[in-house]
C-alpha cells in the first residue's frame, strides 16, 4: 500500500498475525528467522527473489544486515535482539528502524527499563539493582521484606526469569534457577488484578491506545485476558490508558507497545513491564477492535494514518492455547471444539511441535455482553488440554443463573433497583420480562435515604461494571431513579410504586419533574413490566436481535387478544364474562 518493504527480526506466532495484516494492505514484507518454514513465513510467498525471507537467527550480525539490505523499513517481532548491530545500521546506511534501536535496548534490560520510567516519573514499585550471590538476596530481604520479587534483567519473557522468593532460605535456589544472569529485584507489589494496555506510537509522534483489559496469568504465563477492563471505578480504565500512553511517549519510534500494569487495592496503578512490539496482550484487537494492533503497527511504522483503536463489539476474551505435553492432537482437538462456538475465532500458530508450556495458539470470543462472552468461554476452558479446575471457573467464568432462580448474574447488562424490599411485588415483572429475553441483570436494594453513599457508588460505578441501564422503583419522594440518573450517563426508567397514600401519584409527579439535563423515562404507577421492555428495547440498540425478539414478543399480544375475540365470538359476551 505504501510501496514500501517491510523487514521483520523474528518469524514466531506475532510476526504470523503481522504478516496476515501485511497482505491485507498489500504490504511487502520480509522475514528473518531460522527454518524455511517458521510460522510468519507460511503466510505470505515472496512476490520476487529480491523479497525471499532469509533464513537465519534474528541475532546474527550478517544476516540482521543482509535483511536490511533488501528492505526500507527494520521492525521488531521480538525485542531479544542485537541493538548494537541495529544502531550500526542506522549510522551507516541511514536506515529507518521502529521502534528505535535505543529503544529497543532500554527495554530489553529490565532494570535500565524500570530506570528510565522512573527518570520520566512513571509510575514503578521499588527496586534494586542486586548481586547475583546470597548475600545480596539477604540484603535485599532486609531491605524490602519478604515476599519479593527477584527477576533476570535481559532475556526473560513468559515468566521465564521471575523468582517470588517467600522465604530467606530460598536464596540458593533462586540464584540456580535464574542462571549465571545479572539480577534485579522487586519490591512485592499486593495487585488486585494485572491490567495491560496496547499503545499505537506514529513516526510524527501520535500516540493513540486501545482500552485497557484484565490479563489473567497461570504458571507465569498469560492465560486469559477481558476487554474492556470491569472496576467499580469508573476512572481506572482512563488513568491505566493515560499511564500507558505518558510510558511510551517517553521512548523513540514508532510502532505498538505492550504495557503491563499492576492495578492496587486503593486505585493506583504500577507500570510493571513493556514490550517494545505488538504483544500477546493485545491479540484480542484482531476481532474486537476497529483496528487490530497487527495493522497499527504496519500504519504507524509506514507513516499512515493510525486506525481507530476503540472496541466494535461490546465484550470479548481471548484464550491462550498452551501446550499441555508433547501431543499435537490435543491442540487440533481442543480447536476442533472451539469453532463450534458461536463468537469464537481460532488462530493456530503453525508450529510443528508442541511441547508443555509453549504457547500454541489462542481464541478470542467475542459477545453482546460480559456474560455472553463469559458462557461460551466456560465449556473452552473445561475443554483444554491442561483442563481447568472449578475454582478458576467459578472466579474467571461463573455459571450463569437458571432462568427465574432468583439471583443477580455476575455480569449484568440491566440493574433492577428499589428502594425497600416492599418494593419487590412491583419490580419482580421487570426481572421476569428480562429472564424472557434472556438479559442477564442484577435485583438489589439501593436506598436513596438510607443507603446514601451506596447509592452514589452503585450509580458511579454503574457503566465500568458492564451496565447498560438501570430499572428504578421507588414511592413516596420517588427520589431514587433521579439521583441516580444525576450520576450515570446510563439510561434510566423510573418505576412509581403505589403506596399507603395518594396511590403512587406523588411518586408519578416526583420521576417525571426532574430538572433540565437529568433526564429520566418513566412508566405507569406499578408498571414494573412496562419498564422491562422499555429496558429490552433500549438496549436492542446495540443488540439488534432483540428487536426481532420484542417482534416476536408483540405477534404474541396480538394472538392473546384475537384469541378472545374469537371466543366472545363463539360463546357470546354473558358466557364470556362468566369463563373469564
């Protein structure tokens, strides 16, 4: 598309999904990597000899070079490169190479990564620059407490070179399983959840990231991850992006960064690591975004205009398939099971072996909601070839309720609230038309008098959570539904509930008389049906099938009442009055 060839150090699983985006702009690109038949080079055939992908290390000096010579742009598909061979050829031969050599090399040291954040003022944990002997551990374990975390500075990825050392005597055995490598160590950083955030940098310097997600990690491994990111606090997911966005300004050169953050218990967030390449973090953006990180990176590096980073679904997931032993079959089964369900895309890797641990593929489900993502994801989890246990299905993907069992699912679209629990007889018909149309919601008790402070933290956290709109009854002063429509920008029906005077007009009048910018909708005085399927159509909106469905829903209306025109007809009206 730019007439310009693209030359990529690394063939691996990133440089297979780069390489699927390059054909899609016809972009020529050129990989380096060993074996005729690594898994970015099956996807694209050289269109000439002077494109054939070179056979060869991504850190061997001649080849680095001979794949510069052939190409107008140097990317990354891995930082673990030789960044002194890579700034030799930008000196020499003036080539464009993103993100920057210096960049590369900053990051590729942990320590000297965590450094230069710091200088910039980002937000790191503590940590020290460490003896690879176990006196230094000791030290550090003075220093910091225990736990800790000791890390490898260079060529650690997946968890590799990460050791939680829990207790002093663990010294020794840190030091043998990190190797003869120069260390750092961490101070123990309490997360509630491991978030990360995609970063698209331009050659003009634009900065543009994708929403933050919640990484799942298990053996040290990424696992799981949600997009867009859940909280009770409606401003975390903006900060994590303004955090991750102020990181990657702070390097040069163009291109997709990877930030992995750490979210505390108090709302702070710690930049944990970055990756200087699109990243596995972000695989999710091939279905779930406008465009996916693969096709920023070619844009940003081939100075084209970025894409849109924003979400065109509005809940996904993507899975990693990992390897379980050996066994290529247990791979090809478990995809076999996986395109049998709806909303779900595969991607194998190509690899020609399989072995535990090694990262082999992944899915990524897409859905309406939270909780439809997170039902077609469950059977995918049961089904891997490592399994999963009913403790991580329970925390990542709990089962959702029965239909009419009386309790509020774990990824609500819709919340039905009330002010007192005698409000319940009225706001029931709601729950029962969204268990119709098979809407997950939550029933609860939110009074505005009450319960004030949970009132203005339910509505606040309201959307972060998942919500798309709010069902509230309330009689007498009837000030539920307005408060809360005071501070959400979800969509909220007021429900006037009669009570033991003036039969629920006071309630009417109080919904329907907010002031300007407020608004509320409202239905009849104990019309908690009404405000059901006002609630299912609002959110057909952004689910069209629903429409179809309330369709479905008013044919049925229709039947009821030509049902008993028939029958007055047939038995005559005194009958009529009688049988009904």
């Amino acid at each position: 598309m730019s007439g310009k060839v693209v030359g990529v150090l690394g063939g691996g699983q990133l440089g297979r999904m780069l390489a699927a985006s390059a054909a899609l702009l016809n972009v020529n690109i050129v990989f380096l990597d060993v074996g005729e038949n690594s898994p970015a080079k099956q996807i694209v055939s050289p269109r000439s000899p002077l494109l054939a992908h070179i056979d060869g290390s991504f850190v061997d000096p001649e080849k680095i070079k001979a794949l510069a010579s052939k190409v107008d742009i140097l990317t990354v598909e891995i930082e673990h490169v030789d960044t002194n061979i890579l700034e030799e050829i930008q000196s020499v031969s003036g080539a464009v190479i993103h993100p920057s050599p210096s960049t590369v090399k900053t990051i590729q040291d942990k320590l000297i990564q965590k450094q230069h954040l710091q200088s910039h003022q980002c937000p790191v944990s503590e940590f020290l620059c460490i003896e690879s002997n176990v006196t230094s551990i000791h030290q550090t374990a003075e220093n910091f407490g225990l736990p800790f975390m000791l890390k490898s500075r260079t060529l650690a990825y997946d968890g590799r070179g990460n050791f939680v050392v829990r207790n002093i005597a663990q010294a020794e055995e840190a030091i043998s399983a990190l190797g003869n490598r120069p260390l750092y160590a961490e101070k123990w950083v309490p997360f509630v959840k491991e978030i990360a955030v995609m970063v698209v940098r331009s050659t003009t310097g634009e900065v543009r990231s994708y929403p933050a997600v919640e990484t799942v990690h298990k053996d040290n491994i990424c696992h799981l991850v949600f997009a867009p990111l859940r909280s009770r606090d409606p401003h975390i997911a903006i900060r994590a992006q303004s955090v991750a966005e102020a990181a990657v300004k702070t390097f040069q050169g163009a291109g997709v960064f990877g930030v992995e953050l750490f979210l505390m218990e108090d709302g702070s967030i710690y930049i944990n690591e970055i990756a200087p390449r699109p990243h596995n973090s972000g695989h999710y953006t091939i279905e779930a975004c406008e465009t996916s990180q693969y096709e920023n990176h070619l844009r940003a590096i081939l100075s084209l205009p970025l894409g849109s980073t924003s979400l065109k679904v509005s809940s996904a997931a993507m899975l990693n398939i990992i390897g379980a032993s050996s066994n290529m079959a247990e791979v090809t089964n478990f995809a076999s099971e996986c395109i049998k369900t709806d909303g779900c895309a595969v991607h194998l890797y190509g690899k020609s072996e399989c072995r535990k641990g090694r990262k082999m593929g992944h899915v990524t489900v897409v859905g309406n909601s939270d909780s439809e993502v997170r039902s077609r994801l469950r059977p995918l989890l049961k089904a891997l070839p490592s399994g999963s246990t009913e403790e991580e299905l329970a925390l990542y993907v709990p089962e959702t309720p029965a239909q009419g069992s009386g309790f509020s699912h774990k990824h609500p679209l819709v919340g039905v609230i009330m002010g007192s629990d005698s409000d319940l007889p009225v706001m029931l018909p709601a729950a029962r038309i969204l268990d119709r149309f098979k809407i997950p919601y939550e029933l609860t008790i939110v009074s505005a008098h009450r319960t004030p402070d949970r009132l203005v933290e339910y509505a606040r956290s309201a959307s972060s959570r998942g919500l798309r709109t709010i069902i509230a009854g309330a009689g007498g002063a009837a000030h539920l539904p307005g408060m809360v429509a005071a501070m959400t920008a979800l969509p909220v029906i007021g429900v006037p509930v009669k009570g033991s005077s003036l039969d629920g007009v006071d309630s009417l009048h109080s919904i329907v008389q907010m002031p300007r910018g407020i608004p509320v909708a409202t239905v009849a005085i104990n019309g908690g049906m009404n405000a059901g399927l006002l609630a299912v159509r609002i959110l057909g909106a952004g689910i069209p099938h629903l429409f179809a469905d309330i369709d479905v829903y008013l044919r049925g209306l229709e039947s009821e009442v030509v049902a008993k025109v028939e029958k007055l007809e047939e038995v005559g009206w005194e009958k009529y009055e009688v049988k009904r």
